[in-house]
C-alpha cells in the first residue's frame, strides 16, 4: 500500500516505510525526528520543474505531464518501491503545504497507474 504524508505530521506505525521524495530537505525538520528509512532524491522534480510549478494550482495538470516524463528511466527505483509497497505500506513523504498537489501525490498516481 502506498500512502502520501507531509513530514511535519508525527512519524507513526502505520506508515510502514518512509521515504522522503524532495530533493530539498525539508526545512525546520531534523533528521532524528524525520525517522525516515531512505531519501529517493532523484524521484523528486528537477529544480526547473519545481520553481516553475511554484505550487500554483492552475499548473497541476501540466506539472504531472512534465513530472511522468521525468519518471521516465527511473524504472529501477519505481520498481523497488512497487516491491515494497506489495508486501507492505510505504509512505511517500513530501513538505509541501498542499496536500493534493504535490510531487509525492503525482508520484503515488504515476506508480499506481503503471
């Protein structure tokens, strides 16, 4: 099961394995209390995508197609966490404050959809 959590919130149980999914670590955060089992840099948008996509709303739709052909050639990491989240819950966290439009959100559809 793959799930999507801001690394703000309290670490928990049930999120199985954590792994961050920016490419910026997350300000105010300390790695002790991230409590997190790996950082997927290279899954997270280039810097170019990120400030272009800037958050704004009205770039969604453009910034998923962009962001999927950035996926591409990442196969081997998708891979593993497919693996993982088959057998298991793997949380994708991210620190954005929108918590419908994200990278981590846009990477839960992209893996779920392949």
């Amino acid at each position: 099961m793959l799930r999507t959590k801001r690394i703000y919130e309290e670490p928990s149980a049930d999120d199985g394995t954590r792994v961050l999914v920016d490419r910026l670590w997350p300000r105010g955060v300390s790695k002790e209390e991230a409590k997190i089992d790996r950082w997927e840099k290279d899954l997270a948008p280039t810097n170019e995508l990120r400030r272009w996509f800037g958050h704004d709303p009205a770039k969604w739709e453009e910034f998923l197609r962009r962001y999927r052909a950035e996926l591409e050639g990442k196969e081997e990491v998708l891979a593993r966490l497919r693996q993982e989240a088959t057998g298991g819950t793997v949380t994708l966290l991210y620190a954005a404050r929108d918590e419908e439009r994200n990278n981590a959100v846009a990477l839960k559809r992209y893996i779920e959809e392949e």
